[in-house]
C-alpha cells in the first residue's frame, strides 16, 4: 500500500547504516538518486505505486546487503575472552572504548604485549566486523599465517572460513571471513582494484615501527583515505619507538601504551680490545664472544642458576661461521651451536624451534631482532652491527654494509633475553658509544630505489610521489633515481607520465624490472624462459650449501650449469625438476631435492610464483609457447630490465659496467673464471667489494637495440661514400658512461640532414664522386676535365670557378630533403628530369670571369704535324722539368720531324716564348727592342712560321722591323724556363715512353742515329709494306720515283723517300726516312743501272784501268786491288754528273 515520502526515506537511511561496507557507496548513490525523484514532493505526500515499487526494488537490494552482514555477524563470538597473562588483556576494555570513539587509534607495546594477536578481538567487541573485514597486516607471510592460526585457535574455528589470510600467491579467504591476516604488499596490491578499500570496515597496520617501504606507503595512503571513508577504522601498532610520529602524522591520534611481559636485563658493556698491529677485527669480535659465553657459563654456575639458552647477533654468515667454529673449539662444555640467518635450509631454521635438551647457542643475524623470535633466550650477546641494506645514488647499487645499529634495534636486542627469566645482555661496544648512536634506524623509504612506489602511484592516479604524504618525505635525490629507473625502464616519459609499458608494468605483480622484462619477452617471443627465470630471481635461491658440503652441492648442481649465463641455468634446473615433478610423487621430489641440494618449500614457492605471473602475462593477452627461444631473445629481454646492469671485463679479472662501476663475480658464477668481455648481471651487492651473484655472455649490439631510448651517440668524421653513395659517418653509441661501439658506420642523414646535404653537393656533385650513371654526371665531368686541361694550358689556376661557386649552382637548384644518389633520383624523377638536365653545368658557370680572352685555338689538344694528329699534354707544374706542353711522337715518326713542326705546334707559348728570348738577349742589343712587350707585339705578325723553325724566323722578323741582325746562335744559348719549351715524348707502338726532351735532335740522335748515318740497310718491303719497293732491277725503271710518299703504319702516317740502291748485281727500289740520304743512294743506284746496261763500255774501260794497275803497282797503296773498279765507277758518275731528282 502506499506510504508517505518521509516514512520511506527514513527507512532507507536506516537500512544504509546496516549495509555491508563494500556496498555502502553504491546502495548511497541509489538512495540519494531516488532521493531526488521524491524531491519536489513534501514528506506527508503519498508516493504512487510506480515510485513505490522502485522503492521495494532499492530495499531488496539493501536487505541482501544487510543479510550477509548478519551471516557474517554469526560466525563471530558473542562475547570475547582474552589471556590474563597478556598485558594488553588489562587494557582491553579502555582500548575497544577508544576504538568507537575515534577513526585513528594507535597502540603502542612491547614484544610480547599480545597485541598482535588481542587486537582483532578487541575490534570484534568493539562491534566491528560485521559490515567489513577487519584487515591486519603483517610485514612478514610467515607471520601473518600464524597469526591468522593462533586467533582463529582462540576463537574457537579452523582457519580460511571467518579468520582468513592471504599471503603473496596464497588466498585462504572466503565470502564470509570477517577478518583477514595479510601482507602488506597483499594490501597494497588491492588499492589497484578497490582505491576506497570498500571491503574494510577496520585496518590494522601492525609492526609499523619497522617501516618498511609498504608500511610507509600504506600509512600515507590511508591518512588520505580516512578523510573519504570517514566509516573506515585504523589502527596503528608499533613497539615503543617513534609512536609520536604516527600519531601525528593521523592528527594527533589517541595513543594507548601496553607494557610487554618482561623480566629485569643487566646490561654490560665489553668493548672490543684493540686487535692490534696485523691482527683481524673479525678476529677480536670472535675472541670477544667466546669470552662473553664463557662468562655466561660461568654466572650461571656461580648462581646455581638453570641453563638458558644464549643469542648472539652477529652481521653476516660469514662472521657466524667463524665464529661457530671458534666457539666448537673453545671446549665450553656441553653446548649446541646453531646458525640462523635467511639463507639456512628449512630444516637448519627448523631446529631452532624445536624442543632440546641442551644449552643452546645460536648465533643469528638481525633475522632473529624482530622477523624470528627464538624460545628459551636468557641471555644475549650484541656486537651491535648489522648488515643494512642501502641503495646508493651514486653507484646505483644496492649496498648491504656492515653498519652501526640504532638504538632502538640495539634495545630490540636486549629485550630478546627478558621475557622468560631475568637476563643478560653483554654488548661489545662501549655505553658512550651506545649512546651517541642514532635513535633509530632509517626507514626503509630513506634507504631504497622508489621506482616501485613511483610506479604504483602514477598506476593509482595517487599523485606526484613528492606531493604524497609519508611520514617521512624520502630525499628528493632518491626520488629522482626512481624516476630515472622508470625512465630506463621506459615505463614513464621525460614529462613523468606513464606509457604503455609503464601501464602493463604496474599491472604484473613483481619488481619493475623484472615486469620490463616480461614485456620484452612477450614481444621477442621468449616468454616461457623468462617467465621461469623472472619467478626464479623473484624467491630466494633454491640451490643450498653451505662451507660443509659446498664442493659436493656444486658437483650435484654442475648439471644445470649452462656455459654461458646463470640465467638459463635456471632455466635447465626448472625444466629437470618440472620433468621429474609430472612423474613423481611428493616423497620422491623431497628426496631428490636432498640429494641435490635444493630446498623444496622454496622449489614449491618458484612453481607458485611462476604460477600467478603467468596468469598475469595472459591477464595482458600474453601467450606462451612451448618452443625453445634463442639465447639472443633471452637477454635481450633480461637486458631491458637490467640495463644499469650491463658491462665490459677489464684488463685485470673484474668487470667496469654503466657510469663505471666496478665489480667482480661471485666464484658460483658459470663465467667466474671465463674470459667472456661483455655480459650482463643480476643483483649487485656491495659488501666489502661490489660483486654481482649471476651472470650471462651478451653482445653490445643487444643493449644497443634495447635501449634505444637511453643510449647517447656520438657521430664522428662525415663522408662521403663512394660505395653507398651517400654521407656515412662513424658512431660511438654508449650508455651511461659505457661504450657499447667504438666506431659503426652509419648514416649520416638521419643524424644532420642539413650537414649531410651539404657534404652531398661538396663531394658527391662539385667532388664528382656520385654515380656517373646520371647524364649530367658524366656532361658535368667531361666539362671539367676539360677546364681544367685549359687551366694547364693556360698557366692559370683561377679560371675555373671557385668550389664555393660551384656549390652555390646546386644549393640553388637541389632541394633540401636530397643528400644522397637515392634521394636525389627520386626527386629528379618526380620533376621528371631522370637524367638530370636541370643539373648540367655550362662553361658560363664553371669559369671565374665567364671565360673572356681565353682562346682554345692557340692551346691544341693535338697538332696537325706532317699529315698525324699528335696529341699534346699540359702539366702546370712550375720549376720542374715537365712543367708546360708535351707532344707524343711515335717512335715510327721521330725522324721525319724537325724543329719548325714542334716551334709552332702551340701558338699560345710563341708571343711569350718570343719575349723570354729577346729579354735573355744581352743588354746591348735588348735596348733595341724596348719596351719589349710592345715590341714583341709588332713582332709576332712578322714571324713566318710553317717549315722555318722558331729562332730562324724570330732572327729574320728582327731584321725586317729594325734592321738589325740577331744570330741563331744567340738565341739558342738564352736558357728558357721549362714550360716555354715544348718537350718531345718518344712513346712506342703501344704509348708507352721510350724517351722525351725538350731537344728533337737528342732525341733522333737517340733513336734515329743509324737512319741519320746512312749506315742502316733502308727499309724493306717487309718493314713498311709499300708496293713501290722492289729488288732485282736490272734496267731502268718504266716509271719515274716521286720525291716523297706517305705510308700508313697504323694510325700514323710517315713521310718516306724512294731511292734507287746499288745492290751489286742489281738495283733495287727501297723508302728512305732521311730525304738526304736517299738522294745520295739514288745516285749510286743510277750509277749502277747504267753500269749494268753498257757492258761493251766497262769491259774496255776495265782493260784500260787493268794496264795502268800494272805499270803503276808500286806507286799505288797496299790494299788497291779493286782500284780498276772504283776508277771504272768514278768514270761513270763524272760522265752522268749529279741525279737531283730521284727518277
């Protein structure tokens, strides 16, 4: 039936206050919705039955909400009943009072109050839990499972049904747990999902005083939580240190302070002697301690007192190996010494806790302060140091020195040994030392990397790390070096937002670097092995041994060792134990893991681990293949999240990584004792030295390719390459101080495409290094060379335009996206210019002043001498011999040359040529001719040139404008300079040199001195060829010889002279090179056909010479004997007289 508008809000508003807290905001958002639509109306009215039917709907649904409130209120005890010997059970009352009164309550108490355990019981008195959860963290899983046991003990329940836990991969919860045991990080992983955190209706923060890096967080987050969930209880513990902060820090809350159960604790002070020259301190502190149990031993025996057992904090395991070995060794009597430290095997922690009979020694490190608490101590032995650990922002390492403690953990100490009996505490530092000391340790925000909280908060939309409100704001260098981890990571950009890597970073549960290397894998297709090798690095390492059974453990292990990487070696240890796993039961695994010295919880934890990551991969639509990925993949992807973790050996064992960072690798590393350059790591430790605990084999190119983003390159020495045809240059890539590549070659454009178009035109085009497969290439070349045969011929090196001219043509015409033979086709064809017209240079752009008053003409390439192009070279070379034109003669036609066909080959040398000659002349005769440029000038069209050589001519054009006579013989002692001199280039058949001179008649007495002398046979028909030659005459030719003819002896063309010649009982018709001698061979020839042709006339002469050679014998020489011949030869030349014209 229908109700007024009052009635039904008011039950509404009633039935809110009843919802469970996770649904509180939305049932809110629909009452206040239906509020609205009830608005105008005034509280007396009637609704209709549409609104009142959405009003039942609305109640149902409250209702639902508030019947699971009501389940979950059944399962908690009606009244609670806390342990009188707890001290905190004294205080329950007045704490549960403040718990109602106040959002914020903080409880200070000592270990051993019962404040871990009554606290939730309090809060279930206090009427809480029933709307939400009461969630309690705890720093440690161990913890919080124990915990979750002992309360649900005391409420009378098994575990996982109203008291839950849940730990890292491990959710014992249900759909009615009202309080639920956690780590801290479990808290923090589900802001991701829940930023109200709805399902709480109480949190309590234990152990607070440790201020981990989640605790910290967590503190900052709900101090601006509670301001939006003002339904949302918190609670604070701590032990008795630094509370005045937390309750400040939530606006001065309430503090209650529970006293733990403790006993009086005499403490001593034994300050360490001093060692001495040579001696160890390690040595002092063992001394030291065997000392101070002695002197325990002997108290209780001296007080007839029960045996307690002694704790000993010590730094490292290695101090707790010495010193066992010590205390073994000292003969104390009947005591059992046993380490306990975070490495030792389940079973070795195991025996701490169980039951003995005998005095015990243990000997811990700081595992034992707060995280472990070891029954039976009565008595504790302090060196006061501990291994802390501390990131350093200048090294960039994550350090674990041997410190100083604090004193509240120095006072955590001594409390280990009152709480079952009175007790002893026996420090080996002084009291002043103590108390100069600083009160507390540095929380752990102060001391790490924060580029996990950074990340979580830019993923939360939590706001600039800086402006988030810790208790203890972390140094802004340290917030720096967790953004610049991100940026390495390349999970944020420059402007500190987060990218698409950072965003799936933030999702997957694990250490930002190794999230960064789950996303490379996945992308290179290796995801498989670096999913186990990330769950690996993720736990603590499996593998056990300790000093005694090292050496067997590392021979049982050697058969997961991969050569290359500690990686893979996990990798080979996953994938024997997963084989073994699939076909064995749980006995047979734990035996195996004893032989081979692996520890099973932890071997369950990595399959678990590796579990819930690959479940979180393909949350991300990642898939996994079950094929082997390469080695290369591998790293690269381990690389991405470790790349500060990269580096090169050195000359001696050790290893200089990014912004040269020093270090070794541990002796278990595969590469310990290799030679390997360049690898990658896992954690660095600095103890005493930094070392790295794994490695693997890499090559620099990976870390290039994978940080992209972060390496820094430095290009060096541009050019341009003739064999890409474009700009290269080299490159030096390193990263963070570390070079990866001394010397790439690569690209230029990409780097300074401005510089590389420069260089382009510099080189490529005004250079002619480019391709000549382009037209104007090859026009551009043959022009130039040309040019510059003129700048030789000319004897001027600036005719040619300067290169800066010619750079200036192309800047023009090129546009500035063209720096290489590709680019520039592509352009010309999209002008549609393939051969590149546009780009063809002209005589009017390569010469400086346009080429005005140069003449071609009188600089010839070649010269037209005796029917044969010879070629002429210019070399402009001054003071050295060569220096100006050189013609190349054929050996063939050397002695047909004469001085006037080399004098006017080059007409561009003669009018200088002239001057040199005249201004060499005496200064008695040069007066005459001055000024003698002038005169050279009315000179030069007076010299007559063709077959009279150059001084001849000069000395008679002297003579027809002055009068006056110069002799050859003047100018020819006047030395020229070498370039007004033509040289003579004597090259065989082939163009090879034989021989070159300025003079021709060295060079024909060199090569043509028989041919000169008459003494060499003429040419026969054989060497030229020509059918005019004949042998074997006997009369007078038919024909007449003409004077001279030309013959073809391959491109060269001879001038040869036919001469008849005495071939004793014959003539015959042979070529003469030499004009003179074959006048003077034709006339023995035609001596000798007349001879051959009136033999009635030489036998009558021969009787007459005969007779007188007989009357005379002793008046003519020795040696006459063919005199009647010569005489018969004389006759006959004096009667024919002189053959002037060969016939």
């Amino acid at each position: 039936m229908p109700k007024a508008v009052g009635l039904l809000l008011n039950t509404l508003e009633k039935a809110l206050a009843r919802v469970q807290s996770a649904d509180s905001f939305r049932l809110r958002q629909r009452v206040s919705k239906f509020s609205s639509t009830l608005s105008e109306l005034s509280r007396d009215t009637l609704v209709t039955s549409e609104r009142m039917h959405a009003f039942e709907q609305l109640q149902a649904e409250l209702r639902k909400s508030e019947s699971k409130c009501e389940l979950r209120a059944q399962l908690i005890p009606e009244t609670q009943s806390y342990p009188p010997q707890l001290p905190v059970s004294a205080k329950a009352g007045e704490i549960a009072e403040l718990i109602r009164s106040n959002q914020v309550v903080v409880v200070a108490g000592d270990t051993g109050s019962g404040k871990t355990t009554q606290l939730p019981k309090i809060c279930l008195e206090a009427g809480l839990g029933r709307r939400g959860m009461i969630g309690h963290t705890q720093p440690r899983r161990l913890a919080a499972l124990s915990v979750a046991t002992r309360i649900a003990e005391e409420l009378g329940e098994s575990a996982g049904r109203g008291v839950g836990s849940q730990v890292r991969f491990d959710d014992r919860t249900g759909p009615n747990t009202f309080l639920k045991l956690m780590t801290d990080g479990i808290l923090l992983a589900e802001i991701q999902a829940d930023r109200f955190l709805s399902k709480y209706e109480v949190i309590i923060i234990d152990e607070a005083h440790e201020r981990s890096l989640n605790i910290d967080f967590l503190l900052g987050f709900l101090r601006d939580l509670i301001r939006k969930r003002t339904d949302l209880k918190l609670i604070i513990t701590s032990a008795t240190i630094d509370v005045e902060k937390f309750s400040s820090h939530f606006g001065n809350a309430p503090v209650v302070s529970v006293e733990g159960r403790t006993f009086p604790v005499e403490v001593r002070y034994k300050p360490l002697a001093d060692p001495g020259e040579g001696a160890r301190s390690e040595d002092a502190q063992t001394e030291a301690i065997t000392t101070a149990v002695r002197e325990i031993l002997q108290h209780d025996r001296s007080n007839n007192q029960s045996s307690g057992d002694i704790l000993v904090f010590l730094p490292s395991e290695r101090e707790i190996r010495d010193t066992a070995t010590s205390l073994r060794k000292a003969k104390l009597g009947d005591i059992d010494v046993l380490p306990l430290y975070g490495r030792l095997q389940h079973a070795e922690q195991a025996r701490i806790f169980s039951t003995h009979q005998t005095r015990r020694v243990v000997l811990a490190t700081n595992v034992a302060e707060t995280s472990i608490t070891v029954p039976g101590i009565n008595y504790v032995v302090d060196t006061g140091t501990a291994r802390i650990s501390r990131y350093s922002l200048q090294s960039k390492v994550q350090r674990l020195p041997i410190e100083a403690i604090s004193q509240a953990s120095a006072n955590q100490r001594k409390g280990r040994c009152g709480r079952v009996a009175d007790g002893i505490c026996i420090r080996l530092y002084s009291e002043q030392d103590f108390e100069s000391r600083p009160l507390y340790t540095d929380p752990e925000i102060q001391r790490t990397n924060l580029a996990a909280v950074i990340l979580r908060m830019l993923h939360l939309k939590l706001g600039d790390v800086e402006d988030f409100p810790f208790i203890e704001m972390p140094e802004s260098k340290a917030i720096n070096e967790g953004h610049k981890l991100l940026l390495e990571l390349n999970a944020i950009t420059a402007s500190k937002n987060l990218t698409s890597i950072g965003r799936q970073m933030a999702v997957l549960p694990i250490d930002p670097r190794y999230s960064r290397m789950l996303l490379e894998a996945h992308k290179l297709g290796c995801l498989r092995e670096v999913l186990i090798i990330v769950s690996g690095l993720s736990i603590q390492d499996p593998r056990e041994s300790n000093s005694e059974n090292r050496q067997v453990a590392n021979e049982r292990q050697a058969e997961y060792k991969h050569p290359d990487s500690d990686f893979m070696s996990l990798v080979t240890l996953w994938d024997t134990y997963e084989k073994l796993r699939q076909d064995s039961p749980q006995a047979a695994l734990r035996k195996y893991c004893k032989k081979q010295f692996l520890s099973f919880m932890r071997m369950r934890e990595w399959r678990e681990v590796h579990r819930q990551l690959l479940l979180a991969s393909q949350g991300l639509g990642f898939r996994v293949s079950n094929d082997d990925s390469d080695y290369a993949s591998v790293h690269k992807s381990l690389i991405a999240g470790s790349l500060n973790q990269v580096a090169r050996k050195s000359d001696d064992r050790s290893f200089v990584g990014t912004r040269n960072k020093k270090f070794s690798l541990f002796g278990a590393s595969v590469l310990a004792r290799s030679n390997t350059k360049w690898i990658m790591t896992g954690e660095q430790i600095e103890t005493s030295q930094v070392f790295a605990t794994q490695a693997a084999k890499i090559q620099p190119e990976w870390v290039e390719e994978v940080a992209m983003h972060l390496v820094k390159r430095e290009s060096f020495d541009p050019h341009w390459s003739g064999k890409r045809q474009e700009v290269m240059a080299y490159e030096k890539v390193h990263l963070f101080g570390l070079t990866l590549v001394e010397r790439a070659l690569v690209r230029y454009a990409p780097v300074d495409s401005v510089a590389a178009r420069a260089i382009f035109i510099r080189h490529g085009l005004v250079g002619q290094q480019v391709s000549s497969e382009l037209g104007f290439v090859r026009h551009n070349l043959s022009l130039l060379e040309r040019l510059e045969k003129l700048e030789d011929k000319l004897r001027r090196p600036d005719i040619l335009a300067s290169e800066s001219q010619q750079i200036d043509f192309f800047e023009r015409i090129i546009p500035s996206e063209v720096n290489s033979l590709r680019t520039l086709k592509s352009w010309l064809a999209s002008i549609d210019d393939r051969k590149g017209v546009c780009l063809q240079l002209s005589e009017k752009d390569l010469l400086a002043d346009n080429g005005d008053g140069f003449s071609f003409a009188d600089f010839p390439d070649a010269a037209a001498i005796q029917s044969n192009t010879l070629k002429i070279d210019y070399v402009f070379e001054p003071g050295k011999e060569l220096d100006g034109a050189t013609i190349d003669v054929p050996k063939a036609l050397l002695a047909q040359l004469t001085a006037a066909d080399i004098d006017w080959a080059v007409p561009g040398i003669i009018r200088e040529k002239c001057v040199a000659l005249i201004k060499g002349l005496p200064k008695a005769q040069r007066k005459n001719f001055i000024p003698v440029n002038a005169f050279v000038d009315q000179l030069v069209p007076y010299l007559m040139g063709g077959s009279v050589d150059l001084l001849d001519s000069l000395s008679d054009a002297i003579y027809e404008l002055r009068r006056i006579r110069i002799e050859r013989i003047q100018f020819e002692a006047i030395e020229l300079r070498a370039h007004l001199k033509i040289k003579v280039r004597v090259v065989d058949n082939n163009g090879a040199q034989l021989g070159i001179d300025s003079s021709l008649r060295v060079l024909q007495e060199r090569f043509c001195k028989d041919e000169v002398s008459g003494a060499k046979t003429p040419a026969t028909k054989q060497d030229i060829g020509h059918p005019i030659e004949t042998s074997g005459l006997v009369v007078m030719p038919e024909k007449a010889l003409p004077q001279s003819l030309e013959v073809g002896e391959g491109n060269i063309r001879l001038i040869r002279f036919p001469s008849l010649v005495d071939a004793g009982s014959s003539v015959s018709v042979c070529l003469f090179a030499d004009e003179h001698q074959a006048v003077l061979a034709h006339s023995r020839g035609v001596v000798k056909l007349v001879m051959l042709n009136s033999q009635q006339q030489r036998n009558m002469l021969r009787k007459q010479f005969d007779r007188f050679v007989k009357q005379n014998a002793l008046k003519l020489p020795v040696g006459s004997a063919d005199f009647a011949e010569q005489c018969i030869e004389a006759c006959y030349v004096e009667a024919l007289g002189s053959v002037k014209t060969v016939r």
